[in-house]
C-alpha cells in the first residue's frame, strides 16, 4: 500500500506553488498600487498639517472624505426638496383639470442650484459631445490624409499650425461665433453648453487625426498587395483593409484626444462660468468659506478618478474591435 503521506505531498507542493505564482501575479498589480496609494494619503495627511492658506489649514484626506459626506447629503437634500415640488405641481394640475378639463397647466422644471453630482454628469456629456464631434470629422479625415500624399501636404500645414494652440485661446472665439450664429429664441441646447462642447471639440481634433494618418499611413505592404489582388472597391479596402490595421493606432489618438478634452473642458468651465465641475471649483473659491478647499480637494480627485475611468473605458473598447487582443494595453 502507498503511504498517504507521500502521496499528499506532492499535491501540498501543488498548492503551494500555485499560491506562489498567484501572489507574484497579484503583486504588482493590486499590492504595490495600494502600497503607493496608501504611502501617498499618508504623506498628504503630514504635510496637510503644516500648511495654513487664506481659507485656512490645507484639508487632508479624513477632511476631504467628510466633505466628500458633505456632498452627498447636500444632494440628497436638493433631490428630495425638487421631488417636493414635482410632487405639488402634479397635484396642483391635477386640481385644476378636476375643476375643469379644459383648464392649460403648466409644468414648470426645477430650477434650484445644481448639486456637485449635477456638475459632474453636466461635465461628462458636454465632454463626451465635443470628444463625439471630434472624432466623426478626424477619424475620415485622417483615413484620407493616410491614403493621399497630396491631401496630407495640402492639410498638414494647417494641423502643425492649430495643434499647438492653447484651448482657452479658442474660448473667446468660440463664445463670440456661437453668439453671433446660435441666436434662436427657443434654443434646443443652451449657449453654455454649445460653447464649451465645441471648444473640446477643437481641442480633441488633432491627436486623432494625427495618429489616424500615421496608422493609415503605415500600412502594411503585403494588405495593399491582398487588397489589389482581390479588386476592392475603394470603400471595401478602407473598411475591410485600412481601419483593421489601422485601429491600433486610432485608439491611440482617440485615448489622447478624450484625455486633453477633458482637461479642456474644467479649463474652459472655469473661465466662462459654464455649468459643470470647473465652474463649482470656481465658485467654491470664490465662496472662500472653511469647508471650500476641502471641497475643491473633493473635485479635483472626481476629476481625476473619472479621467482615469474614461481612459480605462477606451482601453475596454479597443480591446473589444481591436484585431490584436493580446496588445500590451496600458
């Protein structure tokens, strides 16, 4: 009979080698990044301590997380207060059509001041318009500079000359054209709005096209060759030849663009006094009260966690288009 011990044992090594490589995997990926995290909240607590602003002692991380409370309890607050009001015009109308059923009601929105939750959804869809609109004109538009020489000599001048141009240099340019043409008296979006999705909009054209036209550009000899021999049409050769190879290289300019309309976008919120997160930073300044640059320190974390997120968002996409998907995505 075999000894029971000695058969265990090499199932015991087994384990023990498999929870030895787990750990190494888990290692740099989970431990090390809470490690820094953890190193980092604890050096923001001291240094918090020691210095002292206009608006008082510089707020910590326990300071900027009660804030953070704070925050919430003040929307929940505003929510309940414009379900009150919903809930009065319904039975106000309701009233009046019991009178009389030919009586017009009204329904009037609730106008009370947008809460920090408010701000941050405003952000992301004027965001994610002017990103939208970016890329519907750079993505074709670069897919032609690629494919002709003389499109991109004609074009390219003028993409080294705008790409460096600061996106607050477009805000008071933008908010005068939109001005002068957006002048409807019962506007679908509002001015705000426009302004600033255009603005990121402008700002986010030039990664993408410059990336697109360098994957386009790149293509591989041997897939033009394929796509001579097969006879494609010019738009089957883009769709089943040029945009496969080049969607690395798209994204790429596409992570870009979305990172640099965001910080865009708080920029240009905080100069023209749009609604979203760079206008409650602003105000919050303004309000110079002792709980502001802790609230401030509230928004500028959502800011960069929600950075971080639309990063990881496009990185999940391009993993799910993307031909090569055992690419290094970082």
């Amino acid at each position: 009979m075999s000894n029971p011990a000695a058969v265990a044992q090499p199932i015991k090594d087994t384990l023990k080698s498999a929870r030895s490589a787990a750990f190494k995997r888990w290692l740099p990926s989970v431990l090390m990044p809470l490690i820094g995290s953890l190193v980092f909240l604890l050096f923001w607590q001291l240094a918090a301590g020691s210095i002292n602003t206009s608006l008082g002692a510089c707020p910590g991380p326990s300071q900027v997380a009660t804030q953070f409370v704070g925050l919430v309890d003040e929307h929940q607050r505003e929510q309940a207060k414009a379900d009150a009001f919903h809930e009065r015009q319904e039975k106000r109308n309701a009233e009046m059509l019991a009178k009389d059923p030919d009586a017009q009601v009204s329904i009037r929105p609730y106008t009370g001041k947008p809460t920090f939750f408010k701000q941050i959804f405003t952000s992301l869809y004027t965001v994610m318009t002017g990103f939208i609109l970016a890329s519907l004109v750079a993505i074709p538009l670069g897919i032609v500079c690629g494919l002709s020489k003389p499109i991109y000599n004609a074009i390219n001048p003028l993409i080294q000359v705008f790409k460096p141009v600061s996106p607050l240099a477009w805000l008071p340019l933008v908010t005068m054209v939109v001005s002068a043409v957006y002048t409807s008296s019962d506007p679908l979006f509002a001015k705000s709005f426009v302004t600033s999705a255009i603005t990121v909009a402008l700002c986010c054209l030039w990664p993408t096209v410059i990336n697109t036209t360098v994957g386009v550009a790149s293509l591989d000899k041997d897939l033009q060759n394929v796509s001579r021999v097969l006879s494609l049409s010019p738009l089957n050769h883009v769709r089943r030849i040029v945009l496969p190879a080049a969607i690395p290289m798209i994204f790429t300019g596409l992570r870009l663009s979305l990172a640099t309309g965001w910080m865009v976008l708080i920029a240009a919120e905080m100069l023209a006094q749009n609604p979203g997160l760079g206008k409650f930073i602003w105000d919050e300044f303004q309000n110079g009260s002792s709980n502001s640059l802790g609230r401030i320190m509230v928004a500028v974390v959502v800011i960069g966690l929600i950075g971080f997120a639309l990063d990881r968002l496009m990185l999940m996409l391009q993993r799910r288009v993307s031909w090569d998907k055992n690419a290094d995505l970082r």
